[in-house]
C-alpha cells in the first residue's frame, strides 16, 4: 500500500503536528510505501535551524528518522513565498512542485492531509 501524507502545518503553535507524526510512524511501521508532501505552512518543517528547547520533542530529529524509509517532499513555490529556500532546508527534504505533488496523488493509494 502506498501512503502520501501532506503536512500544512508549522512545527509549532499548532497542536495537529505531533499526531500527524504519530500516524506517520505508525505507517512506516506497517512497512508500506510513503511519501510526505509539505505544503502552505508546513514548509516550515523543512528548516534546518529548528531548535527546540532541550525538553521539548524536535520534529527535525522525527523527520530525519523518516528519510530513510520515507520520500520527504516539500513546495518550493510554498517555500519561496515564506523565505525557505534550499540553503536552510534540511538536506533530507528534497524541493519539489506542485506537479510532483499531483504524481503523487496519482500514483497512491491513500492520501491524508493533516
């Protein structure tokens, strides 16, 4: 089974990340395939210079951990319009389009929005 998960929120000051990250690693522990797609304002995710307090859950290190098992997407049109550009991105995330988004679409069997 093939998942697309797209992620529209920030990694902080929303409550709806931790959860979407919860569904994200109970897929990947089911061994299916899965790609991740930041759009709107979950581009800021993809932000190199996250930095939580030491007490606090870092979703960097969460989505890091996905890259090896996980296709990391995000928009670069979404990006360009919030000032993320690929020299703060993390390394693992890899700048895309809309299109790809839609051949994603197309190419899964189930696709969650969070």
């Amino acid at each position: 089974m093939k998942f697309l998960v797209v992620m529209t929120m920030p990694p902080y000051g929303d409550s709806r990340l931790k959860p979407a990250c919860d569904f994200i690693d109970a897929v990947m522990n089911e061994d299916f395939e899965l790609n991740v797609f930041f759009l709107s304002d979950g581009v800021w995710n993809v932000l190199k210079t996250i930095t939580p307090a030491s007490d606090e859950w870092n979703p960097l290190v969460f989505f890091k951990k996905c890259s090896n098992s996980a296709g990391l997407y995000y928009c670069e049109a979404a990006g360009a319009r919030r000032g993320v550009v690929p020299e703060i991105a993390a390394s693992f995330f890899k700048m895309s389009s809309l299109a790809e988004l839609s051949d994603l679409t197309l190419h899964s069997d189930r696709v969650v929005v969070f």
